[in-house]
C-alpha cells in the first residue's frame, strides 16, 4: 500500500508529531527560496516523510495557506526524495487579506519554488560515473603499432 516508489500520501509518510519537528528545525535550513525555507534530515526510514508549516501572519486567508499545502503535498508525492525528514516552512507573506486569496499566478509561482526547494535534494549524479567514459574512448583511437 505505501510502498517505497508508492506516490501515495499516507501517515507514514508525513511528519505529524511535535518532537519531530523540533529535530528537523534545529537543523540549519538547507534552501531557502523567495517565500519558503526546507529544512531537511536523514531518517531511517526507507522513505521521505514531509512536515508544512504555513503561518497565519504569511498567509491570512485560510484558503491560501490550504492551497500552499496542497501543492506542497502533491510536489513532494511526485518526486523521489532520498530518505530524508523535510520541512517546508512560509518564511515571507504570500499576499495580504486585502487581495484575492488565491490566484493562477500566485499558484505558479509557488509551484515553481517548491519545485525547485525539492530538486535541490534529489542525489546529483557523480561526475566520476563520466570521466571513465571520456576517459576510455580517448585511448581507444591511439593505440600503438597502428600507425
């Protein structure tokens, strides 16, 4: 049911207790973007969990702070984190009670940073798995004796 490479959103997979969340905070944040800051930790579970906190006072409206976490859910659902406990925390206002709660734009615009807060933990490819590559097919056109 909830697998590893399952894209579901079960318990297991969120951060849901207060002690858990303190451990991740005490970390030094690991990216920040223009509203939001990730804060991650290794666990050892063989998947990552995810913890949101959306604050009242950077996001008013209610609907705004559900739509910030719906997005934040489905990103996180549909890309394959290492093993990691994240946290992603509003860190700057989103828009005022003045304007409308939610827009297209606005929902890009969050779509695009926590995208990018996500990708900035996927494990990079090592740069040591090309080099043999490069490596093998220089030798390979001067070999001796074939002149």
């Amino acid at each position: 049911m909830s697998g590893e490479g399952s894209l579901d959103f079960a318990r297991v997979r969120r951060i849901v207790k207060t002690d858990e969340f303190s451990s991740v905070f005490r970390l030094r944040p690991a990216q920040k973007t223009a509203h939001f800051v990730l804060y991650t930790r290794p666990n050892a579970l063989p998947h990552a969990r995810l913890g949101v906190v959306a604050a009242k006072r950077f996001a008013p409206r209610a609907v705004t702070r559900n739509t910030i976490k719906r997005i934040t859910r489905e990103l996180f659902r549909t890309t394959q984190l290492p093993a990691l406990d994240c946290i992603v925390r509003l860190s700057r206002p989103v828009n005022g009670k003045d304007g409308p709660a939610t827009t297209s734009a606005l929902k890009a615009q969050l779509r695009v940073e926590l995208a990018r807060l996500f990708a900035s933990q996927l494990p990079r490819p090592r740069k040591a798995d090309a080099a043999p590559q490069a490596a093998s097919v220089a030798p390979s056109g001067s070999q001796p004796g074939l002149s």
